[in-house]
C-alpha cells in the first residue's frame, strides 16, 4: 500500500472501536498521517462501532453528497420478555424520536452528554425510513440478532425501543455495527491500529462518480479553477473533470462548463 502524503485527498475506511467517538477517531487519523483537514462521512455514536468512512483534505466536500446516504447495521436486542421471531421486508417511513444518549447535537452540546447530567432533554422527531428488517438469527427466548437497513439519521436503539413498544414491552440493544455506508462495506474497512503501523488504502474521491470524463490542458483547467467558464461542444450534464490529475466535478450547461465542486 503507498504511503500517504500529507496534502492527499482522498477517503479512508476505518473500523471504528466501541468507546471511541468519531470526532475521536478523526483526530487520531488526522496525527497519525499528519494530514491538513480531515472529516467523517456519518456519525456513529460513541457506543457504536463499525464502518466510518474519514475524508481527507479537499475530500470533505463530499460531506454534504454522503450526507442522506443509505446504511446498513447488524445488533443485537434483547427483548424484556419472550415474543414471537419476526421479520419485517417492507418499506417503513415513520417519524423517529431520537434516543436521549445519542450524538445528536442541541444548542451546539451532544445530548448524551445533556443526558449524564440529568438534563431534561426533548428531541424533535425526524422522518426517517427503513427499508428492511432481517432477523439474521434468535440467541435465545428473548434475544435477537439482526441486520437493519435503513435511511441516514436513523437510530438503531430507538428502532429496538419502538419494536419493543409495539410488544407492550421494553429492550436493551446490543452491539451495533453499522456495516454499511452508501457504497462502502466495513469488510474493506481498517482498524485503527492498523491505520498506525501504515496498513491502509486511500480511495480516491473520482471513483465515486460515475460521470463521463472531460481532460483538460492546464490552460482550461486553470480557467476553472479561477472561476471562469469554459466553452464546450457536449450535452448538459455534469462530469469528472481531469488535467494532469483529478481535479473535481464539473457542468456543461448550454455549452459552457463550469467547476462545480473542487476535489484536487
């Protein structure tokens, strides 16, 4: 794998360990490879682990693109008394009421960290949806494994709250492990200590267009970048815009081409 250098951009797939927040694991990989800018693609709460995916450099932009990208997570629940194996497989669009220990932020403070003080807390709903519920197997009477796939914002302990409300019961959601992120699958992620002793892949923030390509001479590419337009004979669109490398993502309207979002 090469090594990184500190003005790269690029992603990088981590497997983020329970205990840790990803505010937390962004800064250790932001020392470790001593990179300028460095953000996460999703959050995953402190007791969670599993697939974060870290932008590096001008790669942050791709914040806003990820940000209502679809996940998948495997848990555990475990129910307060014993009810019947199921297994949901259709569409739910339902309005959610996050949990009072989760990363979500009020007035600029995490509410986890509202909620250890003892503060009354009152989360908003949000619409969220979840596509499918699979029970991957039963532990025991009352205990459950399964893989939820879901819209982004979703929480899996208030889906493990609300199932067990529709019981007439209560539950304790164990090991959360979000598995997937848009594209990104947790079995191409790394470990932190891996991420430490130089064992890693940086993807390259081009192959997640699937775009057609415009290559520029340095003269147009230039023009770009200074904001001008550039005249162009192709149809409207948007397009992965390349001189001597990637340089970002750009569109043709009307014959003209603009940059659209920098990534170089």
């Amino acid at each position: 794998m090469s090594k990184y250098t500190n003005n790269e951009s690029g992603i990088i797939l981590i497997n983020k360990p329970r205990g840790l927040s990803s505010f937390s694991v962004v800064n250790i990989v932001r020392r470790v490879l001593d990179v300028k800018k460095a953000g996460h693609l999703g959050t995953l709460d402190k007791e969670a682990e599993g697939l974060l995916p870290i932008t590096l450099n001008s790669s942050t932009k791709l914040f806003d693109i990820f940000l209502n990208k679809d996940k998948t997570y495997t848990t555990k629940i475990k129910f307060g008394e014993k009810s019947d194996t199921f297994d949901l497989e259709s569409k739910v669009e339902q309005n959610q009421t996050p949990p009072n220990f989760s990363a979500k932020k009020i007035n600029g403070m995490r509410a986890y960290k509202l909620a250890l003080r003892g503060e009354d807390i009152l989360l908003p709903p949000k619409k969220i949806k979840v596509y499918d519920i699979k029970l991957l197997r039963q532990l025991n009477a009352n205990f459950f494994e399964l893989e939820i796939s879901c819209s982004s914002g979703t929480y899996i302990r208030a889906i493990a709250r609300d199932l067990a409300n529709d019981f007439s019961t209560y539950a304790v959601c164990y090991d959360i492990i979000r598995t997937r992120c848009g594209a990104f699958l947790l079995k191409d992620a790394f470990t932190l200590e891996e991420i430490k002793n130089g064992k890693y892949k940086i993807i390259k923030p081009d192959v997640l267009f699937d775009y057609p390509t415009i290559n520029l001479d340095l003269k147009d590419s230039l023009k770009l970048l200074n904001g001008a337009l550039i005249k162009i004979n192709l149809k409207d669109g948007k397009y992965k815009l390349y001189d001597e490398a990637f340089l970002g993502i750009g569109n043709v309207e009307n014959n003209n081409l603009k940059l659209e979002l920098r990534l170089n």
